[in-house]
C-alpha cells in the first residue's frame, strides 16, 4: 500500500512538473522587454523603437527609428536608425513604492541618417577631394547623461519618463578646436516615455 501510495504520488508529482513547463517557458520568453517613444536629442525630431533590459534592469541597449520632416532638414525628409544603450546605475523610491527615480543615467548611442547626400567616408562619396571631410557625414557616435521618473512596480509593467542631454563626436571635436562654442552649441536635450512590454 505505501509502495502504491508513493509511485501514485511520484506520478502526480511528475503531472504537475509537466504541465508547469508551458507556463514557466511563457514566463521566462515574456522579459523585461519595452517600447520607447523618443523625442529630439539627435535621434529624429521623433522616433520610435524599443529594447530589452539586461544586467538585472540595469543596462537597457534598444533599437530606434527617428523621422526629421522636410520642413527641418532642409530637403528631403530624413529617417535616422540608432543603436542605444542606457546604463542605470541606482535608483530611489519616492514614499509611494509604485514611484521610483533614477537620478542618474549614462549612456551611449551610434546612428546612421538616411539619404543621398549623407555619405559613410568621403572617399565613397566620390564629390570631394581624398581628406577634404575626415568625418561621415552620416554615422555620429554619442555621449549622454539623463534622469528618469518609473511609475510601477519592479517584475510588473511599468511606465518611465526621462530627459537626457546628449554630444556627438563631431559636436564635442568642435568644441576642443574652437573654444567660442558653448555648452547649448555641443548639447542636445531629448527624452520620452518608455513602456513595459510584459
């Protein structure tokens, strides 16, 4: 009887594990992904995209296409693709626990403008003479700083308004041979909203 009792119990133990494999995959599958909507800051005047959070949410690279219209670029409508990954180092709950600041972030970001008159290297460009431009007029590599606002609780979804101040290389070069360019001249201001996905 007790051997019966055991094997009947093994079974149902093996059931149970079964039947929770589904669930445990959808679950891990599920992650900390997020949708962003950025505006400004050197990606577009907007741009959508999203990402996925690493290194216990504290690394967030994400995946954004920006839009420049006409009437700001100055000929043709512009599509912008950025690479970016923000580092989080800290953040501080604010009495509320559903309220969360991150006073401080880092990151860094590489992206590519679209179109004809933007060239990789001068020499693939073909217009200028070798060494005219020692830049790409199209890929721009950069530096930012930021603050952040979650409203939501960690391992549910959230909702994080930010503000970052960001250069490029081409931006922060300038500034070391020219020393008339102030800071407004080097820094872009952008932020947005950020949407867990889970």
């Amino acid at each position: 009887m007790g051997r019966v009792a055991n094997i009947t119990a093994l079974r149902a133990l093996a059931v149970v594990l079964l039947a929770s494999i589904p669930a445990r995959a959808q679950q891990a599958a599920a992650g900390p992904y997020f949708l962003t909507l950025h505006v400004a800051g050197g990606t577009g005047l907007v741009a959508l995209g999203g990402g996925y959070r690493l290194a216990h949410e504290r690394l967030e690279p994400e995946l954004l296409v920006g839009y420049v219209p006409r009437r700001l670029s100055g000929s043709k409508p512009l599509a912008i693709v950025t690479l970016k990954t923000t580092w989080l180092p800290w953040k501080a709950g604010l009495g509320d626990a559903r309220w969360q600041a991150q006073p401080f972030t880092l990151g860094a970001m590489v992206n590519y403008t679209t179109g004809k008159q933007f060239f990789l290297t001068n020499n693939t460009a073909g217009r200028y003479r070798p060494g005219y431009y020692w830049w790409s007029s199209a890929v721009r590599l950069g530096l930012l700083a930021g603050t952040r606002l979650n409203y939501g609780r960690t391992g549910s979804t959230r909702t994080a308004a930010y503000a970052e101040l960001s250069a490029n290389d081409l931006h922060l070069i300038s500034a070391l041979t020219n020393r008339t360019l102030r800071l407004p001249d080097i820094l872009t201001l952008g932020g947005g909203l950020k949407q867990d996905m889970r």
